[in-house]
C-alpha cells in the first residue's frame, strides 16, 4: 500500500520523460522508444504518459519518420507542478484541502491551518521549478 503523500510512479516517470525532453534542442523530437530506454520507463506506460502531456499541452507530437515527441512550450516555462497536475490533477494533501466543506470538523480542527501551510508550501516549491533548471 502507497503512503498517501508519496509520489506515484505516474508523476515520477512524467517528470522523468519531461526531464529529458527538457534537455534536448528546441527543435528536436525523440521517438518515445529512445525517451523510455534512456530514463529507464516501461513503454507501455509511458505510451500513456505521453498521451496525457501531449493533451494537457505540455508535449507536442509528430508522425513519420522524423516523428517523435518534443516540449510544446521552453522549458523554463513548465513547471514542476505544471507536469504532476497534468498527470494526476491537482495536488492535495488533505482531503479537506480539496474542500473547505469536505469535513465538518474543518471549522474547528486545529489541524487544518497546519494541512493548508504544508500544502501552500510545497507547491511553492514544485511552483518554482521548472524543466529547464533539471
């Protein structure tokens, strides 16, 4: 069973993929084979990745014989947050974060000022990040 704030290997190997596109020129586009060999990803996996980065924008397509998959946008312009929202949705890091009515004690708690700076926090951090600066 997964802790519930550890990242999924879906962000992890989106994160890798956009990595390594991150450190190509622009104007280049790798075949998904070449992106899956040289950061250790399952195909089938990141097949479905893909697809998903490609419909959030971030990762753009080509067909043939050229083909292959490439930024859509510079690097420093996707963040760290911007490739984990994509592949998972948005980061919460407790349910009644998601909600401010999702719990009935939410009023009361005394845990939820420290829920919400933690989150605040962290996404702060994955904010900040950009593909071009790993």
């Amino acid at each position: 069973m997964n802790h519930p704030l550890q990242i999924s290997r879906k962000i992890e190997y989106g994160l890798r993929a956009m990595t390594y596109l991150a450190s190509l020129r622009a104007d280049d586009t790798v075949p998904m084979q070449e992106i899956a060999q040289r950061m250790q990803i399952p195909q089938d996996f990141l097949a479905k990745i893909l697809k998903t980065l490609v419909g959030k924008k971030l990762v753009k397509s080509t067909r043939g014989a050229h083909g292959g998959y490439a930024l859509s946008k510079p690097a420093s312009e996707i963040s760290f947050l911007d490739v984990i929202e994509a592949v998972e949705g948005p980061v919460i890091v407790n349910v009644c974060q998601h909600t401010h009515d999702s719990c009935h004690l939410t009023r009361a708690c005394t845990m939820y000022g420290v829920w919400k700076l933690g989150q605040q926090r962290m996404l702060d951090v994955y904010r900040s990040v950009t593909m071009d600066q790993l």
